[in-house]
C-alpha cells in the first residue's frame, strides 16, 4: 500500500465536510440576584421584607416546587428521580424512542446536586448585638431536568435548581438542529450519528449551519420558559427580574467524512507518528474505546495502535482543548471545546457566540494545517541555509540559527509547542519553557537574552508580531522550519549521537553498517586515485 501524507487525504479523500456548532451547555442567570446586596434588595422591594433574611424566600421556593409537580400531573409526563451514578442521557434516549409526538416535554427529572446558595447567618456589631448577614455558600439540593423535544432543535432539556435565586441551564446540540432545518427545508442528507455524513447540495447545508445564531438560541429558551413552571412571578419579571443566557461551554466541530475506513486510520497512523514524539501539543493521548472510571486501573496512555482501540488525539490550552478522533470508522471529526470564554479575553454573555465560533473553527483549522506541516514540512535547501545564516533587515542585523546549536532546539521545540494557540504567545510564555528545555532556570534564561532570540526569530520570519499587541504568532514557513529542525534532531541526530559501543540494538547495528560501507567507499576511492 502506498503511504500517503496528510495533506493529500485531506485534499483529494474527503467526501463531505461540514462546520457547525455542536453541543453548547448555556447558564441562565438573573444578573442582579447574584450578590448578597442585590438579594437584600429583592427582599425588601418585592417582597416587602423588612429584615432581609434567606428564610423569607422559602415560601417562593415551594411554590416553584409545588408548580412543577402540577405541571407534571396536568401534561402527564413522567416525573422520575435519578439514582446516583445513572446516566441521564440514557434515560432521555429511552423516552425519546417512545415519544410520538413531534414536540413536548419527555419527562421530568430530579437530583441532587450542589449548588452556590444564600444563607443566612447571625453576626454580632461592636455593643454586642446580633444581626442577621447574608453570604455566599454551597449546598445539596434539588434540581428540576426538563427534557424537552423542540421542532427547530430536537433533544434539549432546561434544568432548574429549586432554591433561590434558581440558576438555571440550558443544553443543545447544533447538528440536531440543523437535521430538523435541512428536514423543514426538503433537503436530502444521510445522517450521521450527532453530524451530517452527506448530502447533494453541501454548500446549502454548510449556509445553513451558519445561520444558528444567539438570537434563535435565546428565542428556544424564552419559547420554553413561557411553556414551563416559572420561579419568579409575572410581577418580579415586570420588574427586571429575568433570566440571561451565558456560555458555559461550546463545541465547534469540523466534520471530514471520508472515502474509506482505511483512509481515516491512515491519517492517524501518520499524524500520531509525526507528532507524539515533538512535545507538541502539551499532552496528546490514545484512548481506549471504553469508559474510564476512578476505579479503572492504569493512565490509559499509550502510543501503541492494535485492534479495537480508537485512536483520538487531545489537544489542551488553559481550560479549552482540540480533540481529534475517526467517528464511527466512517469521518474525521476536529472539535474544539471551550469551557472557559475567558481563555480568549471574551465574555460569557450569548452575544459573543459570533467571536467564539471563529476561535472555535479556526483551532481547527489551525490544527489540521500544523498536522500537515509537521507531515510534509520540506522547506528548501535555500530557505534553510537562508535561517542558517545571519540576516541584516532594514539596517538591523540577527544573528543565524544554526542547526545543531542547543539554544536554537529549545527555541524551535517551544515554537512547536505553542504552534496552536491561538491568541498568540507573549514573552514571558515562552521563556519558562526555553529555559527548562536548556536545562536551567528562568532566572538563568535572562529576560534579555529572551528578547534577543525573539527579535532574531521574528527578522528570520520564523514569527510575526500581532498588530496592537505585544503578542507574537508562528508563521507558516516558522512552522515548517522549526517542526524539521525538531523531528531531524529527534530522528537522525539524538539517536546516533546516543548510540553506545555495547550492546545489540538494531540501531548501534544499522549504524556501524552505514559506518563500514563508508569506510568501504572512502578506501575504494583511495584506491582509485
């Protein structure tokens, strides 16, 4: 079988491919309930208290319990109580198949679980009388799931916590609804287990991904919270007291269906020799095909590819992380998860899915594009004596980066290393990691001797300073130089410098006969001549 690179399965071997929003988990929240100050206000002008304290909020709290348990026996639905450990997407999967119906609630599910809560609790001032203070605590308590079938958007469920100020949360799936939009539009497509696996007009479901936006999310879950029991009243909702949507977490998913099974494995095979051997990204794993528990035994780490192990590459920056794996034996599916808005300097509110979706989408992208760098990273016998070199740009002169030189591997490992982030990388981001790969500390690795090898780097163009910041990014030819000068020291350099007079390794063996052929050569020429 001929061996093909990265590149060439992602240009002529994909079928289908598709970008869309996939799951997003959302917080909703009333904004001036989330202090104890803006409780105390609550209390005093809608509820007409005089001496704020949590107790007074009680009765609120089981009239929202009373109404959810009328709701259930009104509508008939089923109201179950989640046992510990059970999964409650099974259960969801369960009422789904029997529902009959093209939208309505499933079902109603209770659990325990924690929840950041008010408590009251009594202090004492300066002549030594009490007073009641009201702080921030945790506690275990109920929640509501409400799991829902919606005709735009398929499977959802709202979940409420049943004590005050009652957060509530929201979860989706963008491909559910795109299915229902392609279904409500008479566009022909074969489905593919949470994504699309084909269609005849690709680039009319591609325009139809795009058009999920917040507006449609937040009219869904205004649409449910007018069907479904309230914990404020119409009164407090006249008065300000409304719910706002919030971004707990995204999936931004890139979907590459390809020609065959044995094309996704031939990607993996390649991506993860190339890559698991450079230190990029921080940590890349192959998981079993099996759920991990904290009784299963062992990391589950291992760089070894056999027969029913699916190979899944994890990508992680800050709190957010690039996942990578061959779905169902048939696509390649590139998602990046971001659980944290703030990894991106980007707010949580739903009007910033816009800029979140072009994060999420171009991680993606980006790493799919260093895979196929990393794979095919040729970049000329000119340009690589041209980095080797010393450059004098615009009357400024940097010194070369010469190919065997320690300081110089530690800079291309580190940019290797931060190839994907991408905001970009700062000063004192790399530095740490320069200094530990040279072996000594940060204080060692002086902060002017960081400066000097960025300055070189960035007059070689190897990186590229971010307009308006004091950011810097990897180019594409930087990305190319320092993924060779990395995989030719790990391959050919370190290995044959390691070799030792003993032993029987395959390596010492291969190397004592490239040794001799050229011993071999050279007295034949002496010969000759």
């Amino acid at each position: 079988m001929v061996r093909k690179n990265v590149a060439e399965i992602l240009h002529h071997h994909v079928t289908f491919e598709l970008e869309a929003i996939d799951r997003m988990y959302l917080n909703a929240y009333v904004p001036s309930l989330q202090t104890g100050a803006g409780l105390v206000y609550f209390l005093k002008t809608q509820l007409g208290v005089r001496v704020p304290s949590t107790v007074m909020v009680a009765p609120m709290s089981q009239r929202f319990v009373d109404a959810i348990e009328r709701f259930v026996e009104t509508e008939g639905v089923d109201l179950i109580t989640f046992e510990k450990g059970q999964r409650k997407d099974d259960v969801a999967q369960e009422y789904l198949a029997t529902f009959e119906g093209d939208e309505g609630v499933l079902f109603v599910g209770k659990a325990q679980e924690k929840a950041s809560v008010f408590r009251t609790e009594k202090r004492r001032d300066a002549q030594g009388k009490t007073y009641p203070w009201i702080i921030r605590s945790t506690a275990m308590v109920n929640h509501y799931y409400c799991y829902i079938l919606d005709r735009d958007f398929g499977p959802i469920f709202i979940k409420f916590c049943s004590y005050f100020p009652y957060p509530a949360k929201l979860c989706l799936n963008g491909h559910e609804w795109l299915k229902r939009q392609l279904t409500q539009r008479g566009v022909a497509f074969e489905a593919l287990d949470n994504g699309i696996r084909s269609s005849a007009e690709p680039t009319r479901v591609q325009r139809i991904a795009h058009t999920l936006d917040a507006a449609k999310i937040e009219a869904v879950f205004r649409k449910w919270l007018r069907r479904l029991p309230h914990p404020f009243a119409t009164a407090h909702r006249a008065a300000g007291y409304r719910y706002h949507l919030s971004i707990l977490q995204a999936e931004f998913a890139l979907t590459q269906v390809l020609d065959r099974p044995l094309t996704g494995r031939c990607f993996f095979e390649e991506v993860i020799r190339e890559n698991l051997d450079i230190g990029r990204p921080d940590q890349m794993q192959l998981i079993f095909d099996r759920r991990v528990t904290r009784r299963t035994p062992g990391r589950f780490r291992t760089r070894v590819l056999t027969e029913g192990v699916v190979p899944s590459l994890h990508v992680e920056y800050k709190r957010s992380k690039v996942k990578q794996y061959h779905k169902e034996g048939q696509a390649l599916r590139t998602e990046t998860t971001i659980n944290d808005t703030y990894d991106f300097e980007i707010g949580r509110a739903l009007k910033n899915l816009p800029a979140l979706r072009e994060i999420g989408f171009a991680a993606n992208r980006r790493l799919l594009c260093v895979e196929s760098l990393s794979h095919d990273c040729l970049i000329g016998a000119d340009h690589l004596d041209a980095v080797s070199q010393p450059i004098v740009v615009a009357d400024r002169r940097a010194a070369g980066l010469r190919f065997g030189d320690r300081r110089v591997h530690a800079l291309m490992q580190t940019l290797c290393l931060f190839a994907l982030l991408p905001t970009g990388f700062r000063h004192r981001d790399v530095r740490a990691h320069v200094a530990q790969l040279l072996g000594h500390d940060a204080d060692t690795y002086a902060t002017g001797q960081m400066t000097y090898d960025l300055r070189r780097l960035r007059l070689h163009g190897l990186i590229e300073r971010v307009p308006h910041s004091h950011r810097y990014r990897i180019t594409p030819s930087g990305a190319r130089t320092a993924m060779l000068y990395v995989r030719l020291y790990a391959r050919a350099l370190r290995p044959a410098a390691s070799l030792q007079p003993s032993g029987s390794t395959r390596g010492r063996q291969a190397f004592e006969r490239l040794d001799a052929a050229l011993a071999h050569f050279l007295q034949e020429v002496q010969l000759v001549a």
